[in-house]
C-alpha cells in the first residue's frame, strides 16, 4: 500500500471538535490517495486510560462517518514489543539507568523557568549495582551522546514535512533531537513512553504518512532519532494547524472543551459538524 496513515487517539478523555478535525484530515488525505486508514489506541499510559473513553472514540468516530482497517491495534497489549525495542537499544549501549527524580533534576530551577533538558550519563557499575539492590527506583533513558556517536552526528536525520510546524516549518527539515534531551524511554510507573510505542507501531503498521496536529511537531524530531537507531523506515509528516475555538483558543480536553458526546446529545448532526470544520 503506497499510503497507510492513522489517527492515533489516547483514551485519556472524550473526543472534542480538535479530535474531529485531526482524524477527518487524516481520513479525508487516505480517500484521495485511495490509501489505507488506521486507528490506534494509544493506552500505554495505564493510570489515566480508561476503557469507557475507548468505547466512545469508536462510537464517535463512527458518527463522524468514519471506518477504519481492523483489527484495531491497540498499545497496552503490545508492551512486550516495545520492551524488545528498549532491549535492543540497552544492547547497543544506548540507553542508561537514570535515578535522578524529576525534583532532583528540577533543584534550583525557579517555577516561572522552563525545564532544562537533562543530559545524564551511567553511573559506575558499582554504585548502580548498590542502587539496585536498594531497589531504587530508576528510568530507563535515550543517551544523546551515545545515539551521536553511533550515528557519527545528527546531520543525516531529516525528515519531510508536507504540512508544517508552529512556527511554519516546512519541506525538508534537519531534525534537532538534542533539544528534548535524554528522553526517558521508561520507567516503573509508564512502563514505556510514548515516543518509542508511536516509532514501533508506525514501522510495523507500515504507516507512510504520519498526519497530526502541529502540536506534536517538536515530537518528530525525537522520533527522527529512534528511527535511525531502531533501523526503522521513516514516514511523511503532515502536521495541519491546531482548531481554534471562537474564543481563539485551541480545542483541548482540559479546558473542558465541548466533546462530540455532548454535541451529539444537543442534536448535532455528524453532516453538520464535518460541514463546520470544512469537509464535505
Ligand atoms: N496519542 C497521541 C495523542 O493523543 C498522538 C500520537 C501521534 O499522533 O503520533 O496526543
């Protein structure tokens, strides 16, 4: 299929009008390139997905009239996968054990400032053998330095965008993963992060376009980089600009925006909504 792109919700909350327009967009791109649609769940993070906001997802895109390929893939259920991943990279020498707290990290830091990315490195084997044997509890991080020298820089890692960032950022775009830092790729309580599951699932989904909305821009750059060390292809961004309410703000679930549920229970019309937000 020379077109597979998906929309990949977390079940986190309700659908609001910003979810609507992300997955018509991307629905709307897979029908004129007679491509392939795909939903995925994306419920890694186990203490704040619920299985009712998966049912409504399904039921609300399916009043939107939208279909999608089956069997739905489903995160949670493919963590083993993801472990494999972290696995691989741990053998490459790429990843360390980080047990620094984020109040550790954060010490001195004024709340007004932003965080510093951190940059760690691996402790000497004795003292983390000594840590885990107190089972402290530890986060397994990407090490920048290490991905730079096994890559020989970060120059090749580009990538394509076909929509554009925040800031209009468009056409071929060198990726800067070293501004996120050593991202962590897992710890106890998220047992892996999102941008490693997001990598290994659009590889093995085979998706080729990878259409969201431009909040997630900064995140191809991080994932630019596990690509190239994963050995994994990389897809086609499509970042489109963010719905913004008649207030002017940007749809979002913790502002309480209005959700497709609540639409459709005042009588909206799934024509009527796909008509307000520009399709036909
Ligand atoms: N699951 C992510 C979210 O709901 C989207 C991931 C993606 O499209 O790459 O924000």
């Amino acid at each position: 299929m020379s077109f597979v792109t998906r929309f990949a919700p977390s079940p986190t909350g309700y659908l609001h009008r910003g979810h609507a327009y992300s997955a018509l967009t991307a629905y709307k791109a897979a029908r004129e390139a007679d491509g392939c649609f795909l939903l995925r769940i994306e419920d890694i993070d186990v203490t704040r997905s619920r299985p009712e906001y998966e049912a409504a997802i399904l039921e609300d895109l399916a009043w939107l009239g939208l279909s999608w390929e089956r069997p739905v893939r489903r995160q949670s259920e493919h963590l083993d996968d993801y472990h494999a991943a972290i696995e691989t990279l741990r053998s490459r020498g790429l990843v360390y054990r980080c047990f620094k707290t984020r109040k550790e990290i954060d010490i001195g830091r004024a709340p007004h400032e932003p965080a510093v990315p951190y940059v760690g490195a691996p402790l000497p084997p004795a003292e983390e053998a000594e840590r885990l044997a107190r089972g402290e509890a530890f986060a397994w991080r990407l090490s920048l330095a290490a991905a730079r020298q096994t890559l020989g820089g970060f120059e090749t890692l580009t990538f394509e965008e076909e929509g554009a960032g925040p800031n209009g950022e468009t056409g071929l775009i060198q990726a800067r993963p070293e501004t996120a830092g050593d991202i962590v790729l897992a710890r106890k309580d998220v047992g892996v992060a999102y941008h490693l599951a997001v990598v290994r699932d659009d590889a093995l989904q085979g998706v080729t376009h990878v259409i969201r909305g431009h909040d997630l821009f900064e995140a191809a750059h991080i994932q630019r980089l596990l690509q190239a060390l994963l050995d994994l292809p990389t897809p086609i961004y499509h970042h489109h600009g963010l719905l913004v309410g008649p207030d002017g703000k940007r749809y979002a679930k913790r502002d309480r925006a209005q959700t497709l549920r609540e639409l459709r229970a005042a009588g909206v019309r799934p024509e009527a909504l796909r008509k307000e937000l520009g399709f036909t």
